[in-house]
C-alpha cells in the first residue's frame, strides 16, 4: 500500500484560513505559523537514513522498498 503524497500547499491553506478565520490573527502571523508546520510536517515524511533521504509516499509500506531508483535503501527511518 502506498502513503498518499504529502501535498504542502494544500495543508498551508488550510492552516492560514484556520488561523486567520477561527483565531482571528494577522495574514503574517498566520503565514509563519503555517511555514513552521509545512517544514515539521516534512520533516517527519523524509526518510532519516542518510543514503536515502526520500519522502514516505516513495516507499512501499509492506515491502519498505524505496521506489527511487538508484536507491540502496531497504526500510523506511522515522
């Protein structure tokens, strides 16, 4: 099974428009807030072995194969 694709923009609009509409806090307020959250949430998608570096939605779940090519990497590091 794969892991749907991390898509940024998406959750950057969304965490903008909750921040400005629900807490009522500036567009620049809530624009750093969503900066800080897109990058923690990358972050956590990126495999940590230092020879892959790939994001999760590259790696087969059952058989943690990278699906990059010319990719050593077996099992997928949080």
């Amino acid at each position: 099974m794969l892991e749907k694709q991390f898509n940024p923009e998406l959750l950057y609009n969304k965490i903008v428009h909750y921040y400005i509409d629900k807490k009522g806090y500036s567009k620049e307020k809530a624009n750093s807030i969503a900066q800080l959250v897109i990058k923690r949430e990358a972050l956590k998608r990126i495999c940590k072995n230092h020879n892959c570096g790939h994001f999760s939605h590259d790696h087969i779940r059952n058989t943690e194969t990278c699906l990059a090519t010319n990719c050593e990497c077996r099992k997928f590091f949080k």
